[in-house]
C-alpha cells in the first residue's frame, strides 16, 4: 500500500485529502437535508391549525365586543335575517364577511354555543353569532379599531356585537380614537346598486 502511494504523482497524493473532505461535506450536507424537512412539515402543522377561525372578546369603552382571534373587530349588519347575509358586491368590498376556516372556536367571553356558519351566495362560508352575520371593516387597519361602528352603510347601520349577540349601539370612543379620521369611499359600483347609505 505504501509503495502504492509512493509511486502516485504529488498533484493526486494532494488531492486525496481534499477530495475526501468534499465527500465528507457532500454528505454532512445531505444528511441533514431529511433532518430539515420533517422539521419544515412539522411547522407547517401549526400554521394550519392557525387558519382556523377564533371568534373572542375584547373590552372596549362601549362594552365587551367581539373580535377575531388577533383582535380585529367583528360586526353584525341590521339589513341582515337571521342566518342569512345580504352583503354582497362592493357592500362585501367595504365590509369583508368574516371567512369560516377549519373549526370555529370561541374564546374570551365568546359563546362556544353561539357560534356557526352560513353559507353566501357564493358558496363560501361566513362565520355567524347568534344567527347574525359577521363582517369586518375596511377601515379598521388593525386590532384595536372601531371605526365602522354605527356606520350607516349600504342603506342600514354597522354595529359591533356583544358577548350575548346583541347589537352594541354606543360608540366606542377608547378604540376609535386611534382610527382613521375618515372611511374610505365606498368602491364604485353599477348604477343602481344598494350603495344607497351615506359614510361616516
């Protein structure tokens, strides 16, 4: 073996080494590819189970209302029925229904006995509160913001939803102090349409 190695050239007895190192490297690397994956799936896990819809509360200067589970306030419209939503169109672009994901769950003060589902006129589902249908609004940025509550749009008044399902009438003047000073416009829509209700 010895008198093998003594005969190679300089160049390959040098290369040898390095050679081996880049295997080794090659394989280090490879093996913990299979170790990044699983790790990779497991976490996708917890973002799926994050996607379900959670209905909770927060209190507000107006009373305890509901929120989603990052604290984005939730409103019920007054044109609605009972388990029915007739927002649709640019009323759904100013005032997103509040999408039914994997299992909706209660939290906070939040009933889990009240919670449930509709199905719109899309075939999507909305998450609905004792029998009202529930939106958000394009003009709350973020947790914490009010400011479509009492709005008088598309022709009937927005209203933030307490613990027991009612309407909360009052103003919210602790969140919606840090809302945007005006509403958007509502988007234009066809002539005709039930755009009718003034902003707020």
């Amino acid at each position: 073996m010895n008198s093998f190695l003594s005969r190679m050239p300089v160049p390959v007895k040098l290369g040898i080494p390095v050679a081996a190192a880049l295997m080794a490297a090659a394989c280090g690397s490879a093996a913990s590819s299979p170790a990044s994956s699983p790790a990779g799936s497991s976490s996708s896990s917890p973002a799926n189970a994050s996607t379900s819809t959670v209905i909770t509360t927060h209190a507000g200067s107006g009373g305890t209302f509901l929120t989603d589970g990052p604290g984005r306030a939730v409103y019920l419209w007054a044109a609605d029925g009972l388990n029915k939503s007739t927002c649709t169109g640019a009323c759904a672009g100013a005032w997103p229904p509040v999408p039914a994901k994997g299992t909706v769950t209660a939290a906070g003060g939040a009933k889990a006995s009240d919670l449930g589902t509709i199905t719109r006129s899309d075939g999507t589902k909305q998450v609905s509160y004792d029998g009202h249908a529930l939106y958000y609004f394009v003009g709350d940025s973020g947790p914490g913001q009010t400011s479509g509550q009492g709005s008088d749009n598309f022709g009937a008044t927005w209203w933030l939803v307490a613990p027991s399902g009612a309407q909360i009438t009052g103003s919210d003047t602790a969140t919606s102090a840090s809302a945007p000073s005006t509403a958007p416009s509502p988007p234009a829509g066809p002539a005709g349409s039930n755009a009718g209700g003034g902003w707020s």
